[in-house]
C-alpha cells in the first residue's frame, strides 16, 4: 500500500474544479482578452499556462520563458485565483516562484524522468506550493506514483494527479490514449489523491473534449484542465486541440458534472 502524507489543499473548495488557460503563454494581448471572457466566470478556479514548453522534436515553439511571468501575475490579480505553470526544472521553480506562481505542475515529459523530477522536488525543499503531477507519457502507474513520492519526500503534501493519456502509436482515435483503469487503480492506491482530466492532451482535436471530459467525470475525476486560447486557429502550439471561452463555458453548462465522491 502506498502513503502519502497529504494535506488536503482546498481545489475545486468541494467541487470539481476547473483549470482552463492556454497551451502556450504568447502575447500579453492573448493573456488580457483571455480574462476579459473569464472575468465573470465563477466555474473556472484556476489559470493554467504554459511559458516552458517541452516540445518534442525542435524547431517549435518552447515557450516565452521568465518574460510572460508578469502577465501571470497580472491574471492572478484580475482574475482572483490561483495561477499554474508547468516546470521541468529546478530553474523554473526559481523563477515560477519568484514571480507569485501559485500551483506548479510537472508535465508527462517530466514526470517520466526520476532524475528531473529528483531536482525538481529538490529545489522545492521546504517551499510550500501545491504540485500536479501528469502521468508519464507510458502506462506505468509506479512512475506516476515515484514522482508524487518524490514530491512528498521533500515535504510537498499539497498534491494532485493529472490524466492526460498516454501515447499509443496504434490508436488512430485519441492524441493520446486514456486508460481509465489506470487513473482507477491510482485512486485505489491513493484514495485522498484527487485526479484531474486533461481532455485536451487526450483527445487533441477540439470536437472530442466534451466527451471525455464526460467520461473522465462518470469515472469520478475530480476536475478538468481544458486548454483555452481567444483564437484556438492561431496558436502558437496545440491549436487543434484548443477550446475559445465561448466553446469552454458552452461544455461546462452542458456537461453532467456528477456529485462528488469525497
Ligand atoms: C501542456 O499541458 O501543454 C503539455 C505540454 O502537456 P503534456 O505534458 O500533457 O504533454
Ligand atoms: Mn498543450
């Protein structure tokens, strides 16, 4: 049996919470008219972007880095509510939490390396910031695991678990493949751990996102990160994949959010 020490952090304040912000931060103006639409949006609990970004082959775009830091802090204060930003090494955390970061998250790239989630969790020592920890690219629920003991090791016991899929070359359906047996079998082994889908790094076309996230929902996760852009087309990453507010807030009046099993 697995333990963890956690603490249980307030996300989601007993509901299912939603994280939505774009793949990738690229102008302050994307970030301003993102918070205009969100502004009146009581559902979305926190702003998830992406400034780091692992891409997996160069040549893309990976991210403005420490210089979208300020709009994030700027979303922070409009918005009033916790921001979140992929790191993959210690010099993220560096500058996430110089800058006000709220939430970190360790990306499925990441998490399927021991050794960079080893310096991750070591710079954090005896920091105080809840992590997210994706799955890693592979079905293997024991580095999913390692990399939340890693955290918790180091005295992080503000916890979650991201379901984002993972990558299956024979699947023609999804970007990457849910095992929802997996997700099942974490909670068994973690039963305080809460479990957010990711439906946009599973289904990777915009078209599909209600549907899992529907699924991941009877399945009893605990809430949704949906990629959010004001003009999906023009991403500078994930583009296919990513919703516009009206398209976000049309799923979440739609959805069957069921109750919560605490
Ligand atoms: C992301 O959240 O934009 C991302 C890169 O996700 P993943 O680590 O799931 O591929
Ligand atoms: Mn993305």
């Amino acid at each position: 049996m697995n333990t963890l020490k956690m603490k249980n952090w307030g996300l989601g304040l007993g509901k299912h919470v939603i994280i939505a912000g774009p793949c990738s931060v690229e102008t302050e103006k994307q970030i301003d008219d993102l918070c205009n639409s969100f502004e009146r949006e009581p559902q979305i609990g926190m702003f998830r972007a992406g400034i780091w970004k692992p891409r997996t082959r160069p040549g893309n775009f990976e991210g403005l880095g420490d210089q979208a830091l300020p709009w994030l802090q700027k979303v922070k204060n409009r918005l009033n509510i916790p921001v979140c930003v992929e790191v993959a090494k210690a010099a993220h955390v560096e500058s996430a939490l110089k800058h006000g970061i709220d939430v970190l998250w360790i990306g499925a790239r990441t998490t399927v390396n021991p050794f960079s989630v080893q310096e991750i969790a070591d710079s954090l020592q005896g920091v105080d910031i809840p992590v997210m920890v994706k799955n890693p690219i592979n079905p293997d629920l024991a580095l999913w695991i390692g990399a939340l003991e890693r955290m918790n090791k180091v005295g992080i016991n503000k916890l979650a678990a991201i379901h984002r899929g993972f990558a299956d070359p024979y699947d023609k359906i999804y970007r990457n493949k849910p095992n929802w047996n997996l997700a099942m079998q974490l909670k068994l082994e973690l039963p305080d751990l809460e479990i957010i889908n990711d439906p946009s790094h599973i289904a990777g076309k915009s078209e599909m996102i209600f549907d899992v996230a529907q699924r991941a929902l009877n399945f009893g996760m605990d809430g949704l990160m949906i990629e959010t852009h004001p003009n999906p087309e023009a991403a500078w990453s994930d583009a296919r994949q990513q919703l516009n507010p009206e398209q976000l807030l049309t799923i979440l009046k739609e959805i069957s959010f069921r109750e919560r099993i605490d």
